[in-house]
C-alpha cells in the first residue's frame, strides 16, 4: 500500500483534470514539494488519477 502526505495529495487533486494528470506535471509537483516523484504517484493511485504522457516509465 503506498502512502502519500495529505499536502501531496491535495496537491495532486488540484491539478488533475478529468480524473488525469501528465507524467511532466506529476514530475513538476514532486520538484517543488522536495518529496520523490514515487510519492506523487502514490497520491495519484490513491486518488484514482490516471497519469498518463510518461516520458520516463516512472509511472
């Protein structure tokens, strides 16, 4: 089970858009909340948010 901060998360929940956030926003997020680009997509699967673009295979 991953575990996100709730800052992450509500992060993450605002800039969704229809349920979807991109690999680069995911990345972007992670930057500025100094926490590892794995918890930003532990958020996103807890929230039910499909990420998609990824130009790393992070996710």
């Amino acid at each position: 089970m991953c575990c996100s901060s709730d800052k992450v998360r509500e992060v993450v929940k605002e800039k969704a858009r229809d349920g979807k956030l991109s690999c680069p926003e995911a990345r972007k997020i992670a930057k500025e909340l100094g926490v590892p680009t794995r918890e930003v997509g532990c958020a996103a699967n807890e929230l039910k948010i499909k990420l998609y673009g990824c130009e790393l295979g992070c996710f």
